[in-house]
C-alpha cells in the first residue's frame, strides 16, 4: 500500500495528542482543510477546535514526525488487498460523509460498490436466542431478495446471523468492525471476515490503526460509523444496555431511518419508547424496511450538493 502525500498528511493529523478525529475529518473536506490544520487554524468554532489549535500551534506545521508515525501504522498492514480510504478520496463512502462524526479514514478488505448505498444495518446483542439469530437470518435473507446490501459488526449472536445470511442466500454485506483491521475478533468469526472479504460479496471496513485491540471505547465508534454507512438499521433484539440501542439513538440522530421489530417493543420498554416519543419504526417484515430506502443516486446527489455548500461556505 503506497498512501498519497495528502493521505499521509491527513493520518498524521491523528497522530497528534488532543486532535479530536471527528474534528478533522469535518475540516478535511473543506478545501484547504489538512493545510490548515496543520497550521492552526481551523474553520469550525468548537470546543473540539479550541483544542486542536492548542495542540497544533506549538508545532509550527512540522508534520515530518507524525507522517512518518503515520506510514509506520500504514506498514502494518499485513494483508495485500487492504487498502486506505480518507475522506479525502472519491471512494469514500456517500452515506458515511454526510453525518458529523464520520472517521477520517477507513482500511478496507474487499469490495465496496455504488450498490451499497442502498444498505441497512441488521444488529442485536451477542448474546442471541435462536428466535434472534433467526429472525436477523430471515430479515437479512429478504432484504437480499430486494437488492439491498446488508451491514453489521461481525459480533457474536445476531451480526453473525446476518451476515452468515446474506452470504448464503448470494448478497451483499459490510461489515464494521471494531478493531483494526489485522484483528479477527471474535476469534470464532475467522473464515467468515475472510469470506466477507474475499468472496466478491462485500468488505470489511475498520476505521482504527491496523493493529488496534478492541477497547470499551472502540465498539461505540464502530456502532457511530455503521450507521452513517447505512441508510437505516434495523434491530432485532437488543436489552437496554445493547449496543444496538445504542446505534439506534445515533442513528436516529443522524436523521437515518430506524426500525424496531414488532417482538422487540413487546418485550423491551425501551424499543416502546423510541417508536412512541424517538421516531423510530415499528415493523412485522421487510417490506417496510425495504420501501424506506432510496435510491444510490439521490445518496450521490445529496453527497456533491454537501460537497458544493462546503464550496460556498468556503
């Protein structure tokens, strides 16, 4: 893997102590944007931003030792078909760039396609019953009937379910994992990140250095850009302290598309509230799911009208 100049330069700004990753991923895309952080000055009057100029300004722009603490994350690749993705690049997902917090750069094993914009994250907690595995199965089966790639987090239980079905019935599936992107994790779902990611039907995609562990702060960050990458999620079971509540609540904050299955708000208060008071959907099938999406190029078209407004705010 051979970054470019202005990618390196990018993952060296995450090398720097005290700079928020979110932060520079929102400056990047600005014209000018690396640049002028490296400088100091960023556009973006935050807290975040306070912060990053303290640590930035003593600097004086010397990047030479963050970039080369930059190539050496990217030396640790091990597997030759990982490749680098910053918000930099044209390859970077649409869905993905258009929420705030979106990572400033992805390692990718696999295939990612116009095709998966049309996506919906299937989660639950990983600690499955067999009604749970099954309901993600048969949600991630007919959600491939209808064209639409499927995405989770390669955990236990549920996304295990889902991407296993996805696979079997010939679709297409993300998977967002929570460590780098040299990690299996869990160690039983080995064959499948490889299968994922070398079988033509999909990618796995971590936003960590290469050889990250998972951590308790790592998995929440997964969950923020699985649903940035999707067009909604669906949960299908998943108690009050699951990540996959968590999810919902982000991804409701980033004005996606939420659906909650029916036997989810039977039997768990929280999942009543968020379809009551929160926006979220209640649904008995896939239909529904299926209807609320849009198309790729409406996704395309909303990502270039973002990319303009920045342009002019410019």
């Amino acid at each position: 893997m051979r970054p470019t100049e202005e990618q390196l330069r990018l993952l060296a700004l995450c090398k720097v102590k005290d700079v928020n990753w979110y932060l520079i991923a929102r400056e990047a895309q600005r014209p000018g944007g690396v640049d002028r952080l490296w400088k100091a000055l960023p556009l973006e009057a935050s807290a975040d931003a306070t912060k990053a100029i303290k640590a930035l300004k003593p600097l004086n722009g010397a990047t030479d030792e963050y970039i080369a603490m930059a190539q050496a994350e990217v030396d640790k690749v091990r597997e030759d078909d990982v490749r680098l993705v910053t918000v930099l690049d044209d390859e970077f997902p649409p869905n993905l760039r258009l929420i705030p917090n979106a990572p400033p750069f992805l390692f990718v094993r696999g295939t990612m396609t116009d095709a998966d914009l049309r996506s919906v994250a299937v989660v639950g907690t990983r600690d499955a019953s067999e009604a749970g595995r099954q309901r993600a199965g048969r949600m991630a089966r007919e959600l491939v009937e209808r064209g639409v790639t499927v995405v989770s987090g390669l955990a236990r239980g549920i996304d295990t379910a889902a991407h296993t079905a996805t696979l079997k019935a010939g679709g297409r599936t993300i998977a967002v994992i929570g460590t780098g992107i040299n990690r299996y994790f869990p160690a039983e779902n080995r064959v499948l990140t490889d299968k994922i990611a070398t079988d033509g039907q999909g990618a796995v995609v971590s936003q960590f250095w290469p050889d990250a562990s998972g951590a308790t702060w790592t998995f929440p960050r997964r969950n923020i850009t699985m649903s940035g990458i999707a067009q909604g999620t669906v949960v299908i079971e998943a108690g009050s302290t699951s990540g996959a509540k968590m999810q919902a609540r982000v991804a409701l904050e980033h004005g996606k598309k939420v659906f909650l299955i029916k036997s989810l708000t039977e039997q768990q208060e929280w999942a009543r509230k968020y379809v009551e008071t929160r926006g979220a959907v209640q649904v008995e099938d896939v239909k529904a799911v299926a209807d609320a999406l849009t198309s790729p190029e409406r996704i395309q078209a909303a990502d270039t009208l973002r990319s303009q407004l920045v342009m002019d705010f410019i």
